[in-house]
C-alpha cells in the first residue's frame, strides 16, 4: 500500500482497504499515526499563518 493511500485513510478521505489485518496492535498504531499527522497540519497551518501575518506588517 502506498505512502498516499495510507495518508488518505488516516484523514478518512478514502475508504479503509477490507484486506488489512485487524489486530488491537494495528488499531493503536494507526490510531496514534492518525494523531501524528493531525497535529502535525495543524502546526504547519498554524506556522503559515504566523509567516503571512509576518509578511504583511
């Protein structure tokens, strides 16, 4: 499975593959990469906004 296509699934804008294994161990790592990738475009949207803020004063 691609990098795009996990990413895609974490943000749920694709459906999640039928195949996949289902155990507790995959559900807490998914779980937390889901969490990961939410703060992380958080703090670069946040960054954005402090450099146009920057930028125009």
């Amino acid at each position: 499975m691609g990098i795009w296509r996990q990413v895609a699934e974490y943000l749920y804008l694709k459906k999640k593959d039928p195949d996949a294994p289902r155990g507790i161990n995959f559900r807490l790592m998914h779980g937390m990469n889901r969490i990961s990738i939410f703060i992380f475009l958080i703090v670069i949207i946040v960054l954005l906004v402090r450099l146009v803020r920057y930028l125009l004063h």
